[in-house]
C-alpha cells in the first residue's frame, strides 16, 4: 500500500470502519487547496481493490484540478457497499461525520453509486459537502464539457462538426444520455450501450439510436469511440477492437495503463485526456461551493477547448501522446516542473 502511494505521490489516505460504514478517502495532492472529489459507492471484490480505485480517483482529480485551474487539491472517496440489507441513511451519515473529522481537507461530491440525497445525508454531518441539493448536481455541466471537447477533438481529427458522423456511447447515465441527445440534435449517427436496457430503449426511441450489447460496443466501426461508464474500458483487450479514429467521453481512468496511450497514438487514435474533458463537473462543484456565479463557471467551462487544442498542437508537433502532454501540463502545476507547460502558455 505505502509503495502504491509513493508510486502515485499520494499525500494522505484515511479509513473507516464504522458499523455498515467500510470508506477509504484517498488526498493526492493539497497544493492548490482542499481535496475537492466524488464519492463512489460501488461493490469491490475486496479492500485492496478499493485501495486502488481511490488512490487511482484521487490522483486523476489533482490533474484534473490543475488543468481546470479551480483552487482545488485533488481527493476522492469510496465506501464499499455492503453486502445484504443495510440502513442507506445511517451509512451516508457515518461518511459525513468521518469526513468532518478531516476538518475541511476534503469535500465530498456526487460520483457513480451516489446522488443528491446521499449528500443531502452527508451534510446534515459536514459542511464540507459541494454537490448537495444546495448546490445542485454537476453532471449537466460535466455534458457541457463533454460536448464541447468532443467537439474540439472532431474537428482536429476530421476538420468538420460532429454532423453526419457516427459515435458510440458507452453507458448512458447523467452524463452518457445528454451527450447523446446534443449529438442527435447535431446531426450525428448515435450506437449505444448500457446495463440498463430502459436506458438503451429510451435512446433508441428518442434519438434513433443504435443499440448494442456492452460486449460489442468497442468494435463498432464509427468515427468516435465515447466511454462514459466506469474507468479501464480502454485496455489490451479492448484495444484491438477499437474501430474509431477519436476517444472522447466522461469516464474516468479510462487507459488501464499509460502505455495504451502510446498504443493509440501509433494506432492513429485521437485520445481525448479524460480528466481534462471530464472537468466541467470539478468546475461546477468547486464554484458554487465557493459562491461564484453561473456566468463565471460557463466561462470556465468553455476554456476546456483551449486546454485541449493546447494538447492536441503539442501532442502532433512533438509526436508524443496526449496524455503525456497534460500529464507534463499538469505536474508543471502541480509540482513546479519545467516541461511542456512552460511552452504551453
């Protein structure tokens, strides 16, 4: 574990136990301020791979926070879901009293597993809460991003808009179905996916999707491969599948590892950074938690597409992945040092 946090410069990692209450809240990096990241309530096959997922979450979060360039230090938490019958209520209200005994160097926020009432329990516990029914739910702002970077990727790829060209959705949550029903709305060629056959159905029905099984959607032959369910859908089995000349979605994690962004570079495969994309929803958590307004987080959100064609330029002049150059962009942040980002700006 220690090693894992040292490889991943991790700086803290903190545990509960506490009745049906099992969470581990993951702080990568405070530089730049308070650990702002979601909260994941899924079931792990065991803690180490928990272990993982958080100090994996909690990284992307600190990158994602200093290309987003919010007052933010990067953090995540996940609580494993207990098996059997268990008190929802009384779990989320334990997780609120363990984060506010790290006296505000972690907020908390929706992510998959939790929703606006889970952190409306959470607050009752903390105030150290950014996407409670105060503050409302980010995944709208998360879509916009999205939308606008798959954009900015289209057109560096292709030189046109996303009309008339074919993308495949995988998974269609809060996020997946805006992005779907924006593309439809566009002109594109929609194929989905998702566990949730109600979720295919209704895209099929309103936005004349195609639907596939979870199995099929990597080899379908379309112009942009969209992962927006959970991380490492990008893998070496997956890879050979992949049909497509762009990667743009709102998973996070999305490589299983960092030499399959080299894989796709050789490969001709646009790879959209996903903590980079993916940051509308950070945006939005981060300022109406510190009381900006709804002008000043458009605003933000719209510089995204400046931040991706920085990366898209310097990854084609250079010849070098993607997500090497906003790695570089962002440890330049992070920890001062003296790469691309110093060409960057």
């Amino acid at each position: 574990m220690f090693d894992l946090m040292s490889q991943d410069k991790v700086q803290e990692l903190h545990f509960s136990s506490n009745g049906p209450l099992k969470a581990i809240i993951a702080l990568h990096n405070l530089r730049q301020g308070p650990a702002l990241g979601g909260c994941r309530f899924i079931r792990y096959q065991n803690e180490t791979q928990a272990i993982d997922d958080a100090i994996r979450l909690a990284k992307g979060m600190s990158y994602k926070a200093a290309l987003a360039g919010v007052p933010q230090g990067g953090g995540k938490s996940v609580i494993m879901m207990p098996e059997g019958d268990f008190d929802r209520a009384e779990l989320f209200s334990l997780f609120g009293k363990f984060i506010n005994s790290l006296n505000g160097s972690y907020i908390t926020a929706m992510d998959s597993g939790t929703s606006v009432s889970d952190m409306d329990i959470i607050r009752r516990q903390t105030p150290f809460v950014a996407s409670s029914s105060n503050i409302g739910d980010p995944s709208p702002t998360t879509a916009k991003g999205i939308v606008l970077g798959l954009a900015e990727a289209v057109e560096q790829a292709f030189n046109q808009s996303v009309q008339g060209l074919t993308v495949a959705i995988q998974g269609l949550g809060h996020v997946g179905m805006v992005l779907a029903e924006s593309l439809h709305q566009q002109g594109a060629k929609i194929i989905v996916c998702d566990v949730d056959e109600q979720k295919v159905d209704y895209a099929v029905k309103h936005f004349d999707a195609k639907a596939v099984s979870v199995n099929e959607i990597y080899s379908q032959q379309c112009d942009v491969f969209s992962p927006c369910g959970l991380g490492l859908s990008i893998n070496d089995n997956t890879i050979k599948q992949l049909k497509c000349k762009v990667i743009a979605g709102c998973a996070n994690n999305q490589l299983a590892h960092d030499g399959l962004g080299q894989q796709l570079h050789d490969l001709g495969i646009l790879y959209t950074p996903d903590y980079v994309i993916n940051s509308g929803g950070l945006i939005y958590a981060s300022s109406n938690f510190r009381g900006l307004s709804l002008d000043k987080i458009d605003h933000q959100v719209l510089k995204l597409k400046d931040t991706l064609n920085k990366i898209f330029i310097l990854s084609k002049q250079k010849n070098i992945p993607t997500q090497v150059i906003a790695d570089e962009m962002a440890e330049h942040v992070l920890y001062g040092n003296d790469t691309t980002m110093q060409e960057a700006i």
